[in-house]
C-alpha cells in the first residue's frame, strides 16, 4: 500500500516560518493547478504569519520603550518624570479624609563611598537602599529614584498626618 501524496511547502517571510504540510489520501498525484493553489495559499499564510510576528515585536519594543522611559535604568524603580506623573494623579485624587504624602530621601555621605569604594560599589547600594526602601513600606507606596543619591517616596490614602509617621 503505497503512501498517500503530500505537499511540502516552506512558510517563510522575513526569515523561516515553518512548512505547510498538505496530504490527500484519496489521491494518486497532486494535479499541477493544485499544487499551484497550494504555493499561493502558502505565499498568503506566510505574509500572514510574518506580518503578525512583526507587529508583536513591534509592540514589544515600544512595551520597552514606554517602560525604559518610565524607570530608573539603575534601580528600576520609577524614575523622576514617572514619580512626578503619580505625585499628580495622588493629588488630584486627594481629599480631606483622604491625604498624600511625599518624603524626600537622600544619601549622606554618599560620594565618600563612590570616591572610597568605586562606583561599582556605590551602584550597588543605591540598588540595594532602592529595594529595601521599597520592601519596607506597604505595597501602595512609590518609591522612585530621581536621580544620584535621592530617592522619594509617595504616599496615599493616609487618613492623617500621623500616618506619614507611623
């Protein structure tokens, strides 16, 4: 019992897609116009198939862009521009019942340890203030760093200004 006739066809745009793999069992042969069928179908899902890979890294890129333009690239924690953007949104947002707050943080003496240490070593422990920062305050807090040793914090839904303290 000989196998049935199949059809090969590479799917492929700006690099490799696949292979179109087509198999009539009822058939001896493929006639020469379905063959022909066959490369324009595959000419159309490999366009298909290319264009959409293109747009997903298409979106993917600007996902990065839009997220590079919003961190910190040290820290990755928000950075200046974004923390300004939610220090806005949270005051527009406030009440009288409900208060925000902002904390300003800076890094005594903190060119010491880069002159010291190298900045290998001060990059590190703006890294690791970043994250313990963030890691102990509650999860609706920003902390972001606006730039060199200085890191802020938001703070919201704060029912007085005790809360700020505590």
């Amino acid at each position: 019992d000989a196998a049935p006739p199949a059809l090969l066809v590479p799917l492929h745009g700006s690099h490799a897609l696949g292979t179109l793999l087509v198999a009539e069992p009822a058939a001896r042969r493929f006639a020469p116009a379905a063959q022909a069928k066959l490369q324009v179908l595959a000419a159309h899902v490999s366009g298909a198939l290319d264009t959409s890979l293109i747009t997903e890294q298409i979106r993917r890129a600007a996902e990065r862009q839009l997220l590079t333009a919003a961190t910190d690239a040290l820290t990755g924690l928000p950075n200046r521009a974004e923390f300004v953007e939610r220090v806005d949104t949270a005051a527009r947002l406030s009440s009288a019942s409900m208060l925000v707050a902002v904390l300003l943080v800076n890094l005594d003496r903190f060119r010491e340890i880069n002159a010291t240490f190298g900045h290998h070593v001060g990059d590190q422990l703006l890294k690791q203030f970043g994250i313990r920062l963030r890691d102990s305050l509650p999860v609706t807090a920003t902390v972001a760093r606006l730039g060199g040793d200085e890191f802020a914090v938001l703070l919201c839904e704060l029912r007085d200004q005790q809360s700020v303290r505590d």
